[in-house]
C-alpha cells in the first residue's frame, strides 16, 4: 500500500470523530464537513514526518479551522442556517427511534446555548468537556496558555449551565 492510500485510510478511521467534533463546535453540518475537508486538504501539502499521533494532530487542525470559522462568522454577524428544533413526540413509549430523536433535540439546544460563547471559550469548552481533551493541548489550538484555556472552559460551562456570572452582593451590610 503506498503512501497516499494509508494516509487517506487513517483519514477516513477518523473522519466521524473529526465531523463530530466539528458539528460541535460549529453547529452546522456543512460547516463542520468544510472544516473536515480542508483538514484533509491541509494533510495532505503538510510534512508529516513528526506527526506522531496523525488523530491527535487531525483534531488540532479541525479544531483550529473551526476556530478561525467561528471567528470569521463573529465579525460577519453570520447565523447558521440549522436551527430547526425538532417537534415534540406525541407517543411516550420508550423507543429507539423516540431516543434519537430526543438526543438530536437535545443537541440542537446545546448547540442554541453554543452559539452564545465565544469562539475561544466554544472551542475550549467542547474540546475539554465533550472530548476529554486535556487544557495541555487545548492551549495551542487556541494560542492561549493552559491555565487560559481552562479559564475559558470553566466560564463557558457556568454559561451553559446558565450560573450568572457576576456573584449576588450584599449591599445591606448585615
């Protein structure tokens, strides 16, 4: 096998995981399949030859692409185009086709509540939390340091979670 077909079979083990965390980050399907394929465009004119960990190396990319379109969308005002929210399911009974489609509910309103971080904070949030992806790593991609990057993870998750982040004062002085 030559080069080039290991290199694209090693793409395509990651290409779902790389899609998912795309999707993640950017909340929208076509967004995240761009961001894979200029990742696959990438390792393809990139010198490989330190690359030790090709999945660890394509996450970064795609992460750091996703960033730069995040950043890009930021300065155009840009909204995506999926913010479809899926319909209430009449029949309560639990079903597999009842379970997926709660899950995708679910996940369009995580990706409603993403849309309100910061691009850095969005990144460094699903990067850590969804991905497990230590802030040692994280740090680079968003060309931040690690005690940064978990600053910015821990504030996009009191966001989710909907914690104000200003603490409550009191001002009667008791």
């Amino acid at each position: 096998m030559n080069e080039n077909n290991w290199l694209a079979d090693q793409f395509e083990a990651n290409r779902t995981h790389l899609k998912a965390a795309a999707y993640r980050m950017l909340g929208s399907r076509s967004e995240a399949e761009d961001a894979v394929q200029e990742a696959w465009l990438r390792l393809t004119r990139a010198d490989r030859t330190d690359v030790g960990n090709l999945g660890g190396w394509l996450t970064t990319v795609v992460a750091r692409i996703c960033l730069d379109m995040l950043r890009a969308r930021k300065t155009r005002r840009e909204e995506p185009l999926e913010t479809s929210v899926h319909a209430a399911i009449a029949d309560p009974a639990k079903d597999p086709e009842r379970d997926a489609a709660f899950a995708d509910s679910v996940g369009v309103a995580l990706l409603v509540v993403l849309q309100t971080l910061a691009p850095a904070e969005r990144v460094a949030f699903v990067l850590h939390d969804m991905f497990d992806l230590p802030f040692d790593e994280i740090a680079p991609i968003i060309g931040r340091s690690s005690a940064a990057a978990r600053q910015l993870a821990s504030r996009a998750r009191r966001r989710v979670q909907g914690v104000d982040e200003t603490p409550d004062v009191d001002l009667g002085g008791k």
